[in-house]
C-alpha cells in the first residue's frame, strides 16, 4: 500500500512539474544582448554581451539561446584562438529562480558595414528534460563598422605626390580675424569691411584690411563603378579604405572637405554625399557614409556626374579603380575647362602598368591580389 501511494504521488509531482513548466516556463523569463560599442574600424576586437534573467519562482535546469550573428564577425574563445563561425552564436545555461546570468563573448569586426541583432530562439526544458519549449526573442542591436584606415607607411608617397599637386590650388580668401590695417573705399569692396568709425575721423569712406588666410576647398569623389563581375571585389574595399584615410589627412591639413560617391547605401539605396566642412563630427559622417556603401548595387554614372561639374572653386580628388574610356575622356575635360581635377587609381600588385600615369593621374598600389 505505501509503494502504490509513494507512486501516485511521484506520478502527481511529475504532472504537476509538466503542467508548471508548460504553463510558466518563459513567464519572467527574459533574454538580452546588445554590443559593447556602437562603432568600430574594420579589424578592431568587441564583445558580444548577453543577459537571461529568470524572474520566477521555478528553475530552469536547461536553457539554450541561439542569436543570429552576422558572419562577418570571427569569434574567439578564451585564449584567443579563432572559434569557426557558422552565422550562429548558442549558449548554453542552467539558471535557478530569481537570478540573471551574464556573459560576454569576443569577436573580431572582420567587415565594414552596418550590422544588426534582429532575433535570438531561446529553448528550455523541465526537470526531467521530458518536454522542450522555444520561443522566439525580437533582439535590438546595431554596429556601424566604419573602413580600416591605412598605415602611414602605405600612403606616405601618396600624400607628397597629391599635396605637392594640389598645393597651388589653394584658394585664397581674407581672414575676418586677423586685422592687418585701414585703406581707402574701392568700389569692389564689400560693405561690411567699411570701418565707419575711422570713416567719420577722416570723412571719407575706409575700409579694414584682412590678411589672407589659404582655405583649400576639397571635394573627395569615390568612383564604384563595376569592374565587371569577375573582378575581386577586395580592390573596391581598399579603394574604400584609401579615401577614408584620405578625408581623414585631408580634414587634419585643415581641408574644407566635401564627400560624394556613386556607390548607394545599403540601407536606403541612393547615392550617398556630405556637404562641406572641417570638423571632427564632419569626419565622423564620412566615415559613416563609407561604412554604408554597398558594392551590392547598381552604382549610379560617375561620367555623368563628372560632365555636370562646374565649380572652379573647388579642387576635385577621384579615387577610381574603374578607368572606362568615357569616364576617362569626362575627366580629362574638366582640367581642359579650368577645374583642378586629380585622380588616384587603386591597383593590386602587377597592375600598374594598366593605367597611364599623368600629372593629374596617380597609381597606388592596393597590395597583393
């Protein structure tokens, strides 16, 4: 008689634990995870934090989470070592009631791009893993990994040659800040420089007298169109990595510097571009711009672009590894017109001699192939 009692009621805690987990199981269950930064270059090491909480009463002795993770990312375990990556992240954990585990896991921004945590499945089982449960878990996530910039050592020789080039197309305009004297009124002078104290000392018209300051107004055009489809699609991507490193020596030479590419945003799908400016936030919608960019898409015609420029004010810088024969022949235009124009063109090792070098078109070599 015991043994039939003691086995109605091991029969009725089972059922009773089989119907608490399927009714409770994921009730104050919750499951989180988010970057440990919001931004990053190409190469640099984050972590990827994640947090289950168990609000409730009942334990949960085995719990699976498994995260869509982009494949751009390379995991590492504790010693460093490269975890093989399959797209997926999955933890494993046995939690007990009322308690929040954390954990964190170490990847590599292998990829530029924008990235984002959209979903996780979250599996449970009761106490005697008689049943499983899942459930899908909506993620809020996104890392902007902005373009590797080059070393110093790559882009020396580029620097010179570009700055030597371009430094006598500075534009010369007077500074409102630095006072050099009075003279009299010309009538090409513009009427705020009128100093109408000393005017009224001398009763005639006077105006101050600014020294000139060099502000070089740059416009960095990035050139995406398609090489054709059996071209290694890493020669766009140092070609990226150039003029991000480029905006950035240029905005550090004090550069009033405009952006604009053909290369559509892989979010929006149009053409990006960044007005003019010299500032640190300016650098940084740059940067973003280049994160952005997909090579995915149809790019928008640079040799239309280049046909409707008109601005002599300006000073235009083309990364382009595409050299077709119109763009070519719209770009050769512009300097016939009087619009300072220069030209670099990205190339894997052995490909130099494929382009023809002029004052205003330089080679740079990509690296290997």
């Amino acid at each position: 008689m015991p043994v039939i009692i003691l086995g109605i009621f091991v029969l009725l805690m089972l059922l009773l634990q089989s119907y608490a987990y399927k009714r409770l199981w994921d009730r104050g269950l919750s499951f989180s995870v988010r970057f440990s930064a919001r931004e990053a270059f190409e190469g640099d090491t984050l972590h990827l934090r994640e947090e289950l909480a168990n609000k409730k009463f009942l334990p949960l002795p085995w719990v699976n989470t498994r995260i869509d993770v982009p494949a751009e990312f390379t995991f590492l375990n504790r010693q460093g070592e490269l975890i093989s990556p399959d797209g997926k992240g999955s933890s494993l954990f046995a939690i007990m009631m009322y308690t929040a585990i954390r954990r964190k896991h170490r990847f590599i921004c292998t990829k530029r791009g924008l990235f984002n945590l959209r979903e996780a499945r979250i599996s449970a089982s009761d106490l005697l893993h008689a049943s499983q449960f899942d459930k899908d878990v909506h993620l809020r996530g996104q890392l902007t990994v902005f373009p590797k910039l080059l070393d110093f050592e790559e882009v020396d020789l580029l620097y010179k040659q570009l700055d030597s080039a371009m430094m006598s197309k500075k534009i010369i305009d007077p500074d409102p800040f630095e006072f050099r004297g009075i003279r009299d009124y010309q009538p090409t002078d513009a009427l705020k420089s009128i100093n109408f104290k000393a005017s009224a000392i001398a009763q005639t018209l006077m105006v101050n007298i600014h020294a000139p300051t060099t502000a070089q107004k740059l416009v960095l055009v990035l050139n995406l169109d398609s090489l054709g489809a059996l071209t290694n699609p890493e020669i766009y991507e140092q070609s990226i990595r150039l003029t991000a490193t480029l905006a950035q020596h240029y905005i550090d030479q004090g550069a009033n510097l405009s952006f604009t590419t053909n290369g559509r945003d892989c979010i929006t799908a149009v053409p990006m571009s960044v007005n003019g400016g010299t500032s640190d936030g300016h650098l940084y919608k740059i940067f973003e711009c280049l994160a952005r960019v997909s090579t995915s898409y149809q790019r928008a015609s640079m040799t239309d672009y280049v046909e409707q420029i008109t601005d002599r004010e300006q000073v235009y810088l083309f990364v382009s590894p595409y050299q077709g024969e119109a763009f070519i022949t719209a770009f050769e235009e512009l300097n016939d017109r009087g619009i300072s124009a220069y030209m670099v063109v990205p190339v894997f090792d052995g490909k130099q001699d494929t382009v023809k070098e002029t004052e205003n078109v330089m080679v740079w070599n990509a690296g290997m192939k």
